[in-house]
C-alpha cells in the first residue's frame, strides 16, 4: 500500500518503498547482449547486495561465463519503484 502527497509517492506503510530492477548485459567490447526485470522486489538497501548476485546469475543462465566471449562481459542494473514510479539505487557493474 502506497501513499502519495502533492504527486509524490510517500513509503509504503508496511516498511518502506520496494524496488525492481532491470539488469543489463554487455560484452566488454561494447556489444549488447540482453536485458531483464527480475521478478523479484527489493528492499532500498537491497537493490545492489541481493539485485547484484540475481543479475550475475540471470546473465550467466542466459549468455554463459563471458558473454561467451574471451574479452568477457559485465552486467549492471537500474531499479524502479516496484508501483512503477520513481527511480531507485544502481546495481554495481560486475565482471561474469
């Protein structure tokens, strides 16, 4: 449940604003592989220590250790209010 005062959203009543995030995975070299909202909602302070490692394994599953590509690859991620509003906390770029 979400409040929202003069068009801003307040936190939710039931502990605080919730996050999706949407990871994004890149050969180093500059190639766009692919990108995915998680299914799963996040914590503010969650976003990059639990959003991280799901997006590292979401990009692993679907492109494999490196992109599979020698130079390698990275994945990083963004969030947005779980309601659709507002932008949140980055995921880290990490190496996979």
């Amino acid at each position: 449940m979400f409040r929202e005062i003069n068009g801003k959203e307040l936190e939710s009543v039931l502990g605080g604003k919730k996050y999706k995030v949407t990871c994004t995975a890149k050969l180093i070299r500059g190639i766009e592989l692919g990108s995915e909202t998680l299914p799963d909602v996040f914590k503010k302070n969650e976003v990059n220590s639990k959003g991280g490692p799901k997006c590292k394994q979401w990009a692993l599953r679907n492109f494999h250790p490196g992109g599979g590509s020698q130079s390698g690859a990275e994945v990083w991620g963004y969030s947005r209010g779980a309601n659709g509003k507002g932008s949140g906390p980055a995921v880290n770029v990490i190496y996979f």
